[in-house]
C-alpha cells in the first residue's frame, strides 16, 4: 500500500512538471538549396514575450511568418489549449545548418525549444504542378551585367564600373539583396551614389529588356598587369505568370527567386611608357593646369606672404603630391595648408587641389624663389608634358640687416651673423602672483564629507523598508505586471497600425492582458462563457462586454482577411474606448 502510493504520488509531481510543452517542429529535416521549409513553434499553454531564433545568423531567410493559430476546446469537462507560431524559410548556403532556440514566458517561467540540425544539399528538381507551372522562368529572364568603360586602360587612368540587372517585361521584380560586394584589390575606388531606381529600356542579347542601375563606381587602376574586379552577387526575388486566371480573367502570378551574379572581371592595365619619362615625374596622369602666385611681392618688417601652389584640371587629383617650393634660407617657411576641391563623376576626378605655404622673411633684402615644375602624363596626346613657373622676386624693405661676411666668391650667398629681432617684444615683463592655498583637514567641506553618509543612513533605512513591501505583494506585484504587459501592447499595437498582422496580434494580447490585470485569471481560464459571466458579475455594461468579445474575436480573422488602414484605425479606436470603458465599469 506505501509503494503503490509512493507510485501514485511521483505520477501526480511528474504530470505537474510536465504539463506545460514548448517545442519546435519542423516539416523536413533535409532539404534542396531551392526549397523551402516550415517551422511551428507549438505550446499548449498561452504565453508572453516569443522570442524567435535569429533566423539569419543560422543561414535562413523569413519567407513569410510569423502566422498565428490558436484552438481551445472543452471535450468532457477538461479544456485543452493549443497556440503556435509559423515561419516559411528558405536556407541561403549549403551545409548542416542550426535552428537555435526560441523561448517565450508562461506563467512567469521561461521555457525553450531544442536546438534543430537541417542538411541542406544541392539545388533539387521540384515537381511540378500543370495549375502553378510558370509560363516564364526567372533563369532565361533576368540577368546582372557589369558594363566596364575600359578594358585596357593605363595605370591612374579611370575606368568606370556600372551594374545593370535586365530583366523581361514578363517579371516584376519584388525585392534584391546583396551577397558578395565586390572587391576591387589593386584599384583606388569612388562609388557614385543612386538615389532612386529607375526602370529604362534597352537591348541585350538582340531583344528588349527593362534594365535598372544598380551602381556606378569609379576606379583608377595603380599598378599594371591583369588585375581582377571580384563579382557582384545578388539574391533576387520576383514574381512570374502562370498558366491561371483569376476570376476577372487576370493571369495569376506566383513567387520565383534567382541567384545572379555579373562575374569576375579582368582589366589588362598598361604601364605608362618610360620614353621620355622626367625624372621629377610623380605619377600625375589627365590634362592640368599649374599655376604658383604669391599673395604679395613687396613687405615691411614683421609681414608674411602666402604662397599658393595649385593644380586644376581632369585627373587623378587625390593621387599624388603637388610640387614643393624651395626658397632662401633667409626665408622662414611653414607646412602648408592643403585644400582639395574635388568631385567625381561617372566620368573621373575633376576640380582641384592646393598647397598655401605661409613664409616669414628674416632680414631685409631681395630675395628669388626658384621656377618651379610640374609633370603628368597627358592622355589624349599618351605623351609627358611638363609646366614650369616664373620665378618670384620678394622684396623686403626694412628690418634687420645682413650682417658683413668674410670674402667670398661672386654670386655666393650671405650667412647672417646677427640675431633677429622679430619677437623680441614677446613676454619683456613677467607678472608673479603669490598663491596660497587653506588646508584641506578641518575646512567646512572636509566636515560635510564626514557626516554626510550618516546622514543618509535614515533615507537608505526607509528605502529599504519600502522596497522589502513591494516585493512581500506578490498579488500587487502580479497586477502591476498585468498592467505594463497591456500598455506595452497597445503601444506596440500603435507602432503597427500601418501593418496589419503585427498590430492584430499586438491587439489581442493588449486586450487579453488588460483582463488579466482587472478581473486577475489567468489565459487558461479565459473562455468567452467566462468572461462574460465575470464582466457582468462586476457591474460592467452588458453592451461594453459585448464588444470587448466581438473585438477580441475578430482579432484572428482581421490578420487574413482584407482590410483597410481606416478599418485598422477604427479597430484601434474601438479598443481605446473598451479599455476606458471597462476600467471605469468595473468594481
């Protein structure tokens, strides 16, 4: 009798413990790279807060979901519930992937699904239904070119880069997603940004197709030799006709996807000739301009010049160093402030840069700054041309003098021996303050840092206190929780409102956890008879309970059915008002 009661016992803890189940299920555990898979969240209690598997970092992707379906029943007096969540994948590489755990809240435990291995094999043949057989296939209808200006250019010579996805006046295009970007190792880059995708027309393979730019992107090639430009990979989703009409006589379309890809590229890049190539030649390739001006020729005593360097033209302007001026050393010459003033379109760099040296002169005289030169490479003559500028006189008219030297040859420079002056009027008088400072032990915020923490000894006791009651009304606790949960979800009900199947679900679980909070049951008791029965029983309006249920009821039906954002506005509303109204009703 003590064993079978023993028995008895262990049966009745163990149904207790496992009377709530929360487990993934999907439809296959192997498939094709091109099809699809279905997975259910199921539970047989209602929860909060689902917390999905990060689909995407497990290589799926969310082809449609979450869908929702809930069933309760009462067969023999005993209610059984049913809730779960479906996602339409479809996986995005091959290999043993993992579906990683979702988890969701009931009755304030935390419960996790099982981790899911799917094998995912090579692309398979699909069979094929006559009704849903598409008339146009994706494969032969759409296609990514990269359109390259120059395959043989120079080095820094640009080129330009522009992806065109073609496809047949049959498809429509729904959505694209890159896969690999492209790589363009051994290249300087500039990408020209698109602001809107317009649809032209065009000819490819001898018929018409409908094209769109995808990307520009410039390049300057900086060494020579076969260099490669990495493919662009794209993940395309599209929509193609069947052989089925609607009841209007419209062709019925169906969902189609295609993985394409423009292919690498090779760029057969020349190197610049070496012919009568200068010696100062820095690697400047286009058509430039050079000019070098002064701001002023003649100055006083204390005075500065700015010397501009600039060059101007078409080019690769933000790919070399502009020439540096050499100048007396009785001339004072600081780094030089550099502006670029460039832009880049799809036909290579334009506009220009600059060098603005600024220089001091220590001693009065006349002073040379030498002609300076400027070299590129010319590519609509393929010769090297070479800009040299007038030399500048600087006069300084007074200041410190140069001092005699021993003989010297003719045309040799002077070496000064005096010291300059210019900032001699710098800091020639010095004003000293006496500091003093109060110690620190025994001040006034010495003793306010000392009682202070006992003075706060009280506050932190009643703190506590009050801390220790709120967390002793666990039934308070629980009513507060309710409460956040349905304000949580009516707002989040708000953010959707111009989507129709997150704000429905966020709705119902508003309208569900507003009950929960107010009349204090819990999900599993929540059948209409009851409902009604304790709405009423608290001296809420017959009329206002009516329409709570009607609310709550349509909730599942609205998510499929069409709709319109006026009617989801007006569902929003009507939510508001039962809310507002039931929390003054009842008692």
């Amino acid at each position: 009798m003590t064993k079978r009661l023993f028995y008895i016992l262990f049966l009745l803890n163990y149904a207790a413990f496992a009377q709530v189940q929360f487990e993934a299920k999907v439809s296959k555990n192997s498939l094709g790279l091109n099809e699809r898979l279905r997975i259910d969240f199921t539970m047989n209690a209602d929860g909060d807060e689902f917390n999905p598997p990060n689909f995407e970092a497990s290589g799926f992707k969310v082809v449609s979901g979450p869908s929702q379906m809930v069933s309760q029943s009462w067969i023999n007096g005993r209610s059984t519930f049913n809730k779960a969540y479906s996602y339409t994948l479809m996986p995005m590489r091959k290999g043993n992937l993992v579906i990683k755990q979702a988890s969701i809240e009931i009755n304030g435990q935390t419960y996790k699904t099982t981790p899911i291995s799917i094998n995912v094999t090579n692309a398979v043949e699909l069979p094929k239904d006559p009704n849903q057989e598409p008339l146009v296939r994706a494969d032969n209808n759409l296609y990514l070119v990269a359109d390259i200006s120059k395959a043989n250019p120079y080095v820094n010579e640009p080129i330009t880069v522009v992806y065109k996805l073609y496809f047949s006046y049959n498809i429509g295009i729904t959505n694209w997603r890159e896969l690999n970007k492209p790589k363009y190792n051994d290249f300087w880059s500039q990408n020209i940004d698109i602001k809107q995708l317009v649809a032209e027309e065009g000819i490819f393979k001898g018929e018409r197709y409908r094209y769109v730019v995808l990307r520009k992107t410039v390049l300057y090639p900086q060494k020579s030799g076969n260099l490669e430009i990495e493919p662009l990979s794209l993940d395309i989703d599209c929509q193609v006709p069947t052989g089925r009409r609607n009841a209007w006589g419209q062709v019925q379309l169906v969902d189609d996807s295609k993985r394409v890809s423009a292919g690498s590229k090779i760029i057969n890049v020349k190197a610049l000739p070496e012919a009568g190539k200068p010696d100062d030649f820095t690697g400047a390739v286009g058509k430039f301009d050079f000019t070098v001006v002064p701001s002023r020729t003649t100055l006083q005593n204390g005075e500065s010049l700015d010397l501009k360097i600039a060059i101007t033209g078409t080019g690769n302007l933000k790919l070399f160093n502009l020439p540096k001026p050499v100048v007396p050393p009785a001339l004072e010459m600081y780094d030089p402030e550099h502006k670029e003033n460039v832009d880049t379109p799809l036909s290579g760099m334009r506009g220009s840069i600059s060098d603005k040296y600024t220089i001091i002169p220590q001693y009065k005289g006349n002073y040379a700054i030498k002609p300076m030169r400027f070299t590129y490479f010319d590519l609509g003559t393929l010769k090297y041309k070479t800009i040299t500028s007038n030399e500048i006189r600087i006069n300084v008219l007074d200041g410190p003098g140069v001092a005699s030297t021993t003989s010297s040859p003719k045309g040799s420079v002077k070496v000064p021996v005096t010291a300059s002056k210019t900032f001699a009027f710098i800091k020639q008088k010095a004003t000293l303050k006496l500091t003093t400072s109060e110690d620190f032990l025994g001040s006034g915020l010495f003793y306010s840092l000392v009682f202070l923490p006992f003075l706060a000894i009280p506050l932190l006791v009643l703190v506590r206190r009050k801390k220790e009651a709120s967390d002793n009304d666990v039934a308070g606790n629980k009513i507060k929780k309710s409460n956040a949960l349905a304000k949580k979800y009516l707002s989040e009900a708000k953010k959707h409102i111009n989507n129709k199947a997150p704000f429905y679900i966020a709705l119902e679980k508003a309208m569900h956890n507003f009950l929960k909070a107010k009349l204090h049951i819990e999900t599993s008791e929540m059948s209409k008879e009851k409902i009604i029965e304790i709405l009423l029983t608290r001296k809420a309006n017959s009329e206002t309970v009516n329409a709570f249920i009607t609310l709550t009821e349509s909730c599942e039906l609205a998510r499929y059915a069409p709709s319109t954002s006026t009617i989801i506005h007006q569902d929003y509303d009507k939510a508001v008002a039962i809310i507002s109204n039931l929390e003054k009703q009842i008692t």
